[in-house]
C-alpha cells in the first residue's frame, strides 16, 4: 500500500528508513523532517511504501515550474518492484493535479538506475549536471563528486520508444578501467562500470576514471547538443549528435 503521510510519527520513519539506506553524516540527511512536514503541509508530495505495516520505500517531491513534480528522493528495499511501485503512484498523484512532467536527479555512473529510468519508465535525460550537489557526506556517495543527469518523464504524451541508433563506441570499460575512443559517428555509445558503488570501495581510482570520462563523453556530448535516445543492455548510454 502507497499512501500519503500526515504525521509527525511518520515523517520519523521515513527519515530513519533514509537513514538506513545512505547512512549520512548528521549534517547532511537526503531530507529533513521539517521539509517533509513543510512539503506535505502545502500540497506536495510525501508518501510512504508499506508491506505488512511496516515502510519499505519513501518518496519526498514537490510541485516545479512548468507543470512538474520534481522527486527530490526516493528510497525504498531493492529488488522487490517498491521502486517502480513508487514511480507510478508519483504519475497517478501527478496525473489527478493536472502536471505533465516529473523529473528527478540520478548518478550516471550507476547502470542499474539508468537502465531503470531509460528503459522501464520512459524516462529520458535532459541535462547533465556537473557536481550539481557538492559534496555528498554518506556512505554511497562520499569521496565522488556529485554529477547528476536531470531525466525527465512526460507522464501526459504517448509512450514513444524511438529505437535507438546503431551508433560507435566512445567510452568502454577494460579491465574495469575506461577507455576513450575516437567515434565520429552520428550516434555514439557512452558505457558505464559495472558497479560503481563496489567500485569506490575496491578501487577509488577507477571509480574517479570512471566519473571524469563519463563527464567528458556524456557530458560534453550532451553540451554539444546530443541527445540520449536509449540505454543498451550492455549499460551504455546511445547518444544522438546534433550537428
């Protein structure tokens, strides 16, 4: 059951759940009690994921410009359908207040959110963000910067998956490092690791390679005016170039 929270004792859990997942720095929790209390006081969006009673997944967004929902975070127990669960209630919620749009922010690097985003939802990135939140004191995001692509979900339009474009390799893994290529053509493919969370524990170096290319094909791509258009099943972003 998804359901909107109202009181103080549930704005509690939720903030024990978050805590339980990214283990943060005191100074530096995903949300606070008094925005979910603020948030849900003014018509946004706090709800909480319950199985049997007990909250296994969270989501805390609020209303943006230009018809959007932005879901500010979303945590829930991984591999058991919460997180999509989530994501469709957010489009109901968002549906029945007239919004077209919810976007959120998501770390590049991690393949299985990509493919969940661009492949399960819809979902497509717009923007890449540069260390869009500084330093990040918690036990997932800690000594990375903070590089997020802005995906966007317009909820309201038919679903239209465009196929992607056979397209060059830009940026591969070998050996868990990666490697740049030299791909001119109009469609590039942008890889990712394949754990990037293992990797920072294991090898903090690599995992550094990993964002500063990542930044540069991706990032610099979609600067120049590329468009991502899919997510392959080998984890690799397809951009389309704009010349």
């Amino acid at each position: 059951m998804i359901r909107e929270l109202r009181e103080i004792d549930e704005f509690q859990e939720v903030y024990r759940l978050f805590d339980d997942i990214w283990h943060p720095a005191p100074h530096n929790p995903p949300v606070t009690m008094e925005l979910m209390i603020g948030f849900a006081h003014t018509g946004n969006y706090v709800v909480g994921a319950y199985e049997a009673g007990t909250l296994v997944g969270a989501s805390v967004g609020f209303r943006a410009a230009g018809g959007a929902l932005h879901s500010h975070v979303t945590g829930a127990a991984v591999g058991r359908g919460i997180g999509y669960a989530l994501k469709s209630h957010q489009r109901d919620w968002c549906l029945t207040r007239g919004l077209e749009r919810i976007t959120w922010t998501f770390d590049p690097l991690v393949r299985r959110n990509a493919r969940f985003n661009l492949v399960k939802l819809g979902a497509l990135p717009e923007e890449y963000l540069e260390d869009f939140y500084g330093d990040m004191a918690d036990a997932i995001n800690e000594g990375d910067a903070s590089d997020r692509l802005l995906a966007m979900w317009r909820i309201t339009e038919p679903e239209r998956r465009e196929e992607p474009p056979p397209g060059e390799v830009l940026l591969a893994g070998e050996r868990g490092w990666p490697v740049t290529r030299a791909a001119r053509g109009d469609a590039v493919l942008v890889g990712t690791p394949a754990d990037v969370e293992r990797l920072r524990r294991e090898d903090p170096a690599a995992a550094k390679a990993w964002r500063l290319a990542v930044r540069e094909a991706l990032g610099g791509s979609m600067k120049d005016g590329g468009r991502v258009v899919g997510f392959t099943d080998r984890g690799e972003y397809v951009v389309k170039r704009i010349y």
